[in-house]
C-alpha cells in the first residue's frame, strides 16, 4: 500500500493542537485549554498544576 505517507500527515495534523505537553496524551481538552490559558494541556494535568503550583 502506498497510502501511508497520506495517512501519517493526516493524523500529525489531527493531532498536533491535542496532545499534552505535560503527559504527552492526546485529548480534546487540550485544545479548549489552549484558546483558555494558552497552554497545551489536558484537563488532569491542569487539575494537577492548580491543586499543586509549581
Ligand atoms: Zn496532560
């Protein structure tokens, strides 16, 4: 198959504006904390850096 170059570029893309840079996971929060604090993190990490600031 020669579809996979196709298919990685289209999931690093999809991808990119969800993973966390704290714990490297994708998910959707990701995103929406993005636009709200300008930071690529995930609702469990930000829970964890508000209960515990660094
Ligand atoms: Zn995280």
């Amino acid at each position: 198959m020669k579809n996979d170059d196709h298919i990685v570029i289209y999931i690093s893309k999809e991808t990119t504006d969800n993973v966390c840079e704290e714990c490297r996971k994708e998910d959707e929060s990701v995103k929406q904390n993005l636009i709200m604090y300008s930071y690529k993190i995930c609702n469990s990490c930000n829970l964890s850096k508000t209960i515990f600031p660094l």
